[in-house]
C-alpha cells in the first residue's frame, strides 16, 4: 500500500473565515477520533486572503475513499458549504518513498 493525499485549495466568503474554522476544526476532531486509515488532515490560512489549503493523507486510497463516504465527512458537507466561495481545488497525490 503507498500513502496517498489530497491538497485542496478552499475558498471562503469574505468573513466567513472565523465560522469555516470552527466547521473544519470540529469535522478535523471527528475525522482524527474515527479514521484509522487518515495520517494527517490539517489546514492553513493564506496570509491575505480568505483561502485555506487543506493537506491530507491516507494509508491507501481504500482509506481515502472511506474518508469521503463518512457520515461526519457527508453531515460536514451542507455547513461547508455556506461559507465557501466556490468549489474546492483538489490535488490527488502520492506519496514518494
């Protein structure tokens, strides 16, 4: 099994930055709590603007694929949502050994 990720590029309405942390954070804790497979999913703020770059990974991509059909992942999407900007940019890697 090799490791893969995603790294997204989100961005939020102008002021809705405090509410899209509080989302994140609280879906963060409940990914970390519930998926074994996850190895990291963490999120940083762009100086200037309100885009966030969320970095994942996952021990395979059976555990990736399991990430996205998560219940708290699916309850997450409609609070998500209403405060972005857009549709995320997703980047699918892998990981070099």
């Amino acid at each position: 099994m090799s490791v893969v990720g995603i790294v997204a590029t989100i961005k939020v309405q102008a002021g809705k930055e405090a509410e899209f942390e509080k989302i994140f954070s609280d879906l963060r804790a409940k990914v970390r709590a519930n998926e074994t497979g996850n190895l990291q999913y963490d999120f940083f703020k762009m100086k200037d603007e309100p885009t966030y770059i969320v970095m994942e990974q996952y021990a395979s991509e059976q555990a990736m694929a399991e990430h996205g059909q998560s219940e708290h992942f699916k309850a997450a999407g409609p609070a998500l949502g209403s405060v972005l900007a857009g549709r995320p940019a997703l980047q699918i890697v892998s990981k070099v050994e």
